[in-house]
C-alpha cells in the first residue's frame, strides 16, 4: 500500500466501524463502503457484488463506473454457478471474470484489487476496486485490508438483516391491515400493545383509544355459548402448548351499547425459552352467521308448514274422491276438484317464489325490458282480480298521459299482483283496493292501498325482508314471506325502490317507483 495512506488506516477502521453501528440503510451502507475502499486502495473506481441467499450475484453498489460498463459486468456475474462452498469457487472465478473485463475495457491499463466479504462463515459479497498500478501488499496492509473487509462484510450482513426484518414487518402490517377479521395482539399481562383496522372498526373506535388498553377493558362477555374466557383457560393452566388454540363463541358488550355476537379464537406466541411472549386474539363478527342460521330455521319452519297444508288438502280430498263405498254427486266431486286445484296452484306459486329467491341470492333476476303502459296494464290486472273476490271493489286511478316505462311485463305483473293479493288478503272485511299514480320529473310512483287494518309500525322495517311475517298475519293468513321480498327484489332490479306508506289504523298504502 502507499506510504501516504499508512497514516490513515486507523481512520478508515473507524469509519467501517460506526458504519456498522450508525448505518443500517443497506444502499447508503455500501455506498459508504466502497467510497471509503476506493480511497483507502488509491483507485479510481469500484464495484461491491452481493451474493443472494439462494445463490446468484449481482452488482449493488458502484463508484465511478460507465453505465456501460456495468452492464457488461451484471451478466459475467449472472453465469457464475452456484457451488455449496462459494468461498472457495465462486469468489475466485468471480475476481478472475472482473480481472477479465477490466484488462479487456481499458487495454491493459487498469488492475484490480478484490476484497472477499465474510461474515459469520458466509460469503456476503465481494468489493472490487479498479486501479492504475500494481502494487505489493506487506503483511502490515494485508492485515488492514482483512480487517476492513471483516468489519465491511458484518456490516453488510447485519443491513441485511435489518432489510429483511424490516420487510417482514412490512408483510406483518400489510397483513394484519388488509385481514377481515379483527386482530389484537397481547402482551402476557392482556395489555392490548396492536390492535388492527379492522377491529377498529368493528369496535367503532380508533386505533390508539384500544392500544394499551386492558382485554377486559375491551372484552366484556354479556353471554357465552362456546367455550370458556381467557382468564378462565389460563386459571386451568393455558397454554400447556406452543400451539394451544382457544375458542370462545358469544355475545359481547359494544361501545354502541348494543350485544355484539362474535367468536374469538386466542393463540399463544411462546418464545424459544418456552415462556409467553405475546398473545394473538382473532375476532370475528358472527352476526351474518347467526342471522344465516335463524333464517335457515325459519325457512324449514315456514316451508314445511305451508307445504304442509295443500299436500295434506290435496291428499285427503283426492283420497276421499277415490273411495269405493261412497258415490258422489257432481257437485261434491266439482267442488272438492275445486280445492285441490287451487291447493296445487298454491303448490305451484310457493315453488316459483322459492326459485326466484335463489335465482336472486345467485346472482340477481334477469330482465326482458320493453315499452310497458302502465295504466292499461294496471287495469288489466285488476280485472282479473276482481273476479276474487266480491267483496272488494278495485279501483284503478291513473292521471292523463301517464309516461310509458322501459320494464319487464311479467316482472312487473309479479309486483302488481303480490301487492294486490296482499290488499285482499289483509283487508277482509272488503272496501276499496285503489291503484294509484304519480307523475314526478324523472320517475313515476305506483301505489296500491286498501282498507284493512294496516301495517303495525314496529313490522314497517322488516316486511320486505325474506321469510317475515307479522305476528298477525301469521296467526290470520297463509303465506311464507317471500311475496314482498321479491317484490322489492324485482323493483331495484328496475332501478327503482319500494316502501311503505305509514297510514295507522286507515289499512295499508305500498308504493314502489320506477325510472321514466
């Protein structure tokens, strides 16, 4: 080495020294490596190649080199093979290909000095500074030199093992952000140190209001239908296991002060030594689980209950016809012929309802939509059902020129007849069924009214949810609850929506409104 950089080997050890402790930013590290090389080695420009984990090599620092030049360097490296001991193959033939390229770009007139980085018995990478002459190195320099590449190499290593602890805590945040489900994560003393987004939002509250919060600050169970708490699983000795997962099911209080239903399954994060470092609760909403499992209830209640009655009509009615010890006048058998048709187009209607509602949970209902006039439309349904019932007097009241609409007839016609059968069914002492409409800038109103009873107002929100019944009419009237369900369905299929029009004890007023 020159003379006049003796005087600075001292220097240039300090300075690899607090690299290591002040930089842990991989780029700006090796930046600060290879300058530091290149002027400790009197070069004019250099390289700092690093080996992968698998395998492969590939240039990640370079002071004083042509774009060119570089590109000629990444695929000589790129061919080097992988051997188990890198050491002892892959550093020499990559030192030799450098040697190569430098001699060939320059015509002879540069050199190389290549320093192996080693850490922990792993080969990190190597620097390689261009230079204009040779040069002997005494033991003195060697000595230097190892040192520095020593120092640079654990340098190297640890930045890279910041670069990849700080990526797994990149992946970790990006994890626990984006999942579904509410995440806390608990020191042993249930002091909540994280607590995701989207628990936030479960819980209505920000992130910091939850973070050093107590679990049962946060956690306080009205009902439990599944399993035992936290603080009765570790009462018994949990975890016994690195790998001991608890499950709790129930009900919980909400900041809102409403009963939220949730799951919460708890895991132990247990360190080397065996001791609990952390513990991870996932909550999960069961609300929709709940309502899913109270509506399959209903449906099989509901459903067997309606087919139920028209089998058992149609059985009997047929049964009795069929009997060999009776003749029967025309007029019974007409009759009783009567009641079993209707029973089957009973059958027939609740089919098709039940159809269109899974046809709906797939995916939606298809709509043939064509020029559709309203009022006339109107009458001709009404007609139909005057024939019904004589004890109701359908009045259709449409005002002049009333806008034609773009619908699907048949939809529409399911609509109209829900909502009139429904005008009958609830009304019957008889009166006035009226069919009215409205005329409003960019849209027109349907309404159907009747005289009965009305609509109670605590049923107001729900009747057009699928399978209800108000606890009247399923006590008064048959039916399964899919009728204005559909209704509202095929409505907003339209663009449109529907409601209820709240006329206490002055019967029932549905309207719906459709684009014009």
């Amino acid at each position: 080495m020159l003379p006049d950089f003796r005087s600075r080997q001292r220097d240039y050890l300090l300075e690899i020294a607090r690299a290591i402790t002040q930089e842990l930013e991989l780029d700006k590290l090796l930046d600060r490596i290879l300058r530091t090389a290149v002027e400790m080695l009197a070069g004019q420009a250099g390289i700092i190649a690093l080996r992968g984990e698998g395998g492969g090599w590939k240039v990640a620092a370079s002071h004083g080199l042509t774009p060119e030049f570089l590109h000629q360097i990444n695929p000589s490296l790129a061919k080097v093979p992988d051997y188990e001991d890198p050491a002892r193959f892959e550093l020499p033939e990559i030192n030799r290909l450098l040697q190569s390229l430098t001699r060939s770009a320059s015509n002879n007139l540069l050199r190389g000095v290549a320093l192996p980085l080693i850490a922990r018995q792993r080969v990190v990478g190597l620097t390689f500074i261009f230079r204009t002459y040779r040069t002997v190195f005494s033991n003195n320099d060697r000595a230097l030199l190892q040192s520095f590449a020593d120092q640079a190499a654990i340098a190297v290593h640890n930045a890279q093992l910041y670069t990849q602890i700080r990526r797994e805590k990149q992946r970790l945040d990006a994890l626990l952000d984006s999942a579904a489900d509410g995440i806390l994560i608990m020191a042993p003393d249930h002091t909540i140190e994280r607590c995701n987004p989207a628990f936030a939002r479960l819980w209505g509250e920000k992130s910091e209001n939850i973070q050093g919060s107590s679990h049962d600050e946060i956690i306080h169970w009205i009902r439990r239908e599944q399993g035992i708490t936290l603080a009765e699983a570790e009462a018994g000795g949990w975890p016994l296991t690195a790998h001991a997962t608890l499950y709790v099911e129930g009900n919980v209080d909400h900041p809102s002060g409403a009963s939220l239903a949730v799951g919460i399954t708890y895991a132990p994060l247990v360190s080397p030594e065996g001791s609990l470092s952390n513990i991870i609760a996932t909550v999960r909403d069961i609300s929709h689980f709940r309502e899913a499992e109270e509506l399959k209830s209903t449906f099989i209640s509901v459903i067997s209950h309606e087919l139920k009655t028209p089998v058992a009509l149609i059985k009997g009615y047929t049964g009795t016809l069929r009997r060999d010890d009776v003749s029967w006048d025309d007029e019974i058998v007409q009759d009783s012929l009567e009641v079993i048709e209707e029973e089957a187009d009973r059958l027939t209607a609740l089919i098709e309802n039940l159809l269109d509602a899974s046809r709906l949970q797939a995916g939606g209902i298809n709509l043939n939509l064509a020029d559709l006039t309203l009022e006339s439309f109107a009458e001709h349904l009404a007609e139909r059902f005057r024939t019904q019932s004589s004890g109701h007097t359908l009045v259709v009241d449409f005002p002049p020129n009333f806008p034609v609409v773009l619908a699907d007839e048949d939809r529409l016609g399911q609509v109209l007849s829900n909502l009139l059968s429904n005008a009958i069914k609830y009304s019957p002492e008889g009166g006035e069924i009226r069919i009215s409409g409205q005329v409003r800038a960019d849209q027109v109103i349907i309404c159907v009214q009747d005289e009965g009873g009305g609509i109670a107002p605590g049923d107001i929100p729900h009747i057009f949810d699928r399978f209800y019944r108000a606890e009247e009419a399923s006590r008064t009237t048959k039916g399964a609850g899919l009728g204005l369900y559909l209704t509202r369905a095929i409505v907003e299929a339209h663009g449109g929506r529907i409601w209820v029009d709240p006329r206490p004890g002055d019967g029932a007023r549905i309207c719906f409104s459709l684009p014009r």
